[in-house]
C-alpha cells in the first residue's frame, strides 16, 4: 500500500505524456485504449453531468455502441447512474427528453482534508466533488506532529462514521512548502515546528487507505479547473489568500506542479530587493507587506490622525480581513485605504507573473461576507494600469467559484485526476491494493 501510493504520486508527473508515447506507437495495446476511453467516458460524466448518452459520445468522439458498451459496464460497477431529466430543476425544453447519466449515489468516494495553521476541515464527496459530509476542527497551537496526526485521524474517522459511502483514498491539501511524491509537510513557517512530517505514510499506516498530498494554493487552482464554473480556460493563476499568499498555475490545460509540488510560493516572491530579511531567508517577500497586520496598521494610522470617523467600529485587537473588505465595500476610507495598498503590492508580484507566464485571468479565493468584488475591482484596475495595451484587452480577475474552499475541493480533485488517468484503478470493483491497469 505505502509503496504503492508513493509509485503513484512519482509517475503521475507525466501520465499525459506517457499517453501520447502510447498512442503514438504503431503498436499500441488496444486493452490500454479501451481502459483509456472508459475514463474519459467516466471524467466527462464527472466534471459535466449530468449528460445524455448523445453528448458524451459527441464530445468523446465514440461511436453509440462503443459507448452503450461502456456505459453498461460503468453502470454495473455502481460508478455511475442513471436520472430522469424531469428530476432536474430548469430542465423544461419541450419533446422527449433523454435520459441523463451522472456519478452514482453509491459509487465510492473520497475523504478531502485541507490543513490550515488554526484548523482542519475534511469533507467525503464523489469523483463529481458532491459533498455528503462535512467537519471541522479548530485548535490555537499544535505540540508535535503526533499532535496534527491525531487530529486527521479523529477528523477522518468522524467523517467515515457519519456516512455509508466507500471511502477509497485520503486526499490532503496542506500549507506549504511540501514534498508530494514523498507525501512530505517541510517545513511550513509558523506551524508549531512541524519538519519533515511524513503524513502520508502515517496515515496510510493508520487507516490503510491511499493516502495523497498537495500544495494548498495548487489544489485551489485544480478545483477550479476541475470544478469551477470555467472549465474551459486553459491557463490561469489561481491566488489563494488564506493564511498568507499562494498561487496556482493551471498552463496550457494543466496543473503546474514544479520539480516536487512546490511551485506557487507567490508570498515568498520579493517585491523590494532592500526590504526587511523574511522567515523564508529572501528579502523583501510579498507576504511581509500584502498582510493582515499591515491593513491594520494603516488603518490605525488614519484613525489616530483624522480620528474614527468611518464605518470601522473602534476596537481594541485588530480587525479581520473579512472586516476590513466589508467595511470598504461600505466605502470606509480608512479600509478602502488599506484594500488599496494591499492590492498594489498584490500587483506589483502579480504582474511579473502576468509578463512571465502570459497569463490573463486571474482567480481569487478568500473568505468574505462582502460581496467579494471589490478586491477583484481593485487589483484589475491596479494591474491594468500597469499592463501593455495588448495584454490588457483580455485581462480577467474573478473571485474563485468555492470562496475560500477551492483548496478543499481541490484535494477531491486530486484524487480524482488520479482515478481518471487510471493511476488509481476504481474501474474493476474498489477494494484496495488492486492490480495496476495492465498497459
Ligand atoms: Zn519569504
């Protein structure tokens, strides 16, 4: 089990490309293709049901028996189901209407953990990202590594208890930086002296299920492309404001992972070669000036020399981010004040990444009572002020369709991109340690 997931996070890195040699050799094992198409078949019913027959095999490109053969089989294996149009709300185009495919209600799942500095939230959901449960735990400080493990093992085991739905694989998304072949927690700054944590295999010991890693910001970035309402776009940033600053990059259809999953340090980018010395050893760090303490300090500022004449109640301790943005969405100066300087250091990271990548959509994930705009507005502005006129015609900065949950989902996301490029085989029956498909 343990070496077997390893082997799995190892090979994924090319999988794409293993397929390409594959179908490119002139003689390709046609037992690899038909596996090949019954998780096409199975990643389209996910990620776009439900679906009629006709439109999978129109945008598969299959033939109606070819895909009646492999509909039957996924429907006998309980992975997918059958569902009445009628039974789907805003379905009302008149004459027959076919009958819909979608993931099964039976079919197994996965349980999804992100770890934040302050908290633990899991969730179980399908290969659809359906969510049939949900948990969290809180705590203020961790002791040791034995400490967070029993945390997930307790968070894992009251998720599995409240549901009768199969759980194949523990999928986490962690604050970085990470090792995610070896299934590593670094060393993230600030968490509790948490080093080297091998997570995955402590947990695989303990609950005997698959167990995978991935960087927080990079699983936001893999939900929204998986399951965000732009399943379409082909490159974006994805900028994970939780906890300090992240970023995700989805090229050319696929997720950057960099050598070992540790791409998307946008926070620990310099954006002043002079500034103060960083816990990560650079100099000058976006996250040493893009941050919670540095929109309060400006706001203290203002409040001390114009006195408290905006819509921020006086408080003793600092005001949330969530406070501050909602607070600017009633036009306090003070919060305006500082949402403005927070999103031009934001830009300034940004934009060399903008000009690096030649990216032009920007997606944004944060927690907010606000109406979750006006950061958005900001920094488009910010950045297209300071953007080639060729760029800026195209320039998209969105909020992230699961508010600050991309991540969560996107540790769904993972596991289930393993499932469809047929690194973890749920095809013939789900109980662990199957064998590999045969290529
Ligand atoms: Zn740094």
């Amino acid at each position: 089990m343990r070496n077997a997931s390893r082997d799995i996070n190892k090979k994924t890195k090319n999988s794409s490309e293993e397929w390409n040699d594959k179908t490119n050799d002139k003689g390709y094992n046609l037992a690899y293709v038909s596996t090949k198409n019954r998780l096409l078949v199975l990643k389209e019913i996910a990620l776009y049901g439900p679906v009629s027959r006709v439109t999978l095999a129109s945008a598969l490109g299959l033939t109606k028996a070819a895909l009646s053969k492999i509909v039957a089989e996924l429907l006998s294996n309980h992975l997918i189901s059958e569902i009445s149009p009628d039974t789907i709300s805003g379905c009302n185009t008149p004459g027959r209407k076919p009958i819909l495919l979608k993931i099964s209600e039976h079919s197994p799942c996965v349980c999804g953990i992100l770890i934040n500095r302050h908290r633990i939230a899991g969730i179980i959901a399908d290969l659809s990202c359906h969510v049939v449960e949900k948990e969290v735990i809180s705590y203020e400080s961790l002791n040791s590594e034995e400490d967070l493990l029993e945390h997930l093992l307790s968070l894992y085991h009251t998720l599995i208890s409240k549901t009768s739905r199969q759980v194949e694989a523990v999928s986490i998304a962690s604050l970085g930086p990470i090792d995610d072949e070896n299934g590593k927690i670094l060393s993230p700054f600030n968490f509790y002296g948490i080093h080297n944590m091998e997570i995955c295999r402590l947990l695989e010991d303990q609950i005997g299920r698959p167990c995978f890693l991935i960087n927080d910001a990079n699983a936001g970035a893999l939900a929204e492309k998986m399951y965000g309402f732009d399943k379409s776009a082909s490159n974006f940033i994805y900028l994970n404001i939780m906890n300090g600053i992240g970023s995700g990059y989805i090229l050319d259809h696929k997720l950057y992972r960099g050598e070992n999953g540790q791409s998307g340090e946008i926070g620990h980018s310099s954006i002043n070669f002079s500034g103060p010395q960083c816990d990560c050893g650079n100099i000058g760090c976006l996250e040493l000036y893009a941050n919670n303490r540095n929109m309060n300090s400006k706001i203290r500022q203002m409040q001390s020399k114009y006195g408290v004449l905006g819509t921020l109640p006086h408080k003793t301790g600092d005001y949330s981010f969530d406070e501050i943005l909602c607070a600017a969405e009633r036009h306090d100066p003070y919060a305006l004040t500082a949402l403005d300087e927070f999103c031009n250091y934001l830009s300034v990271a940004v934009l060399n990444v903008i000009r690096f990548l030649n990216i032009s959509t920007i997606v944004i994930g944060y927690d907010s009572a606000s109406d979750k705009q006006l950061l958005e507005k900001t920094l488009f502005h910010l950045l297209h002020d300071k953007m080639d006129f060729a760029q800026e015609h195209s320039l998209i900065v969105r909020h992230s369709t699961f508010d600050g949950n991309a991540p969560l989902y996107g540790a769904i996301a993972r596991a289930a991109d393993l499932v469809f490029e047929g690194k973890l085989n749920w095809l013939n029956g789900t109980d662990e340690n199957k064998e590999e498909i045969k290529r």
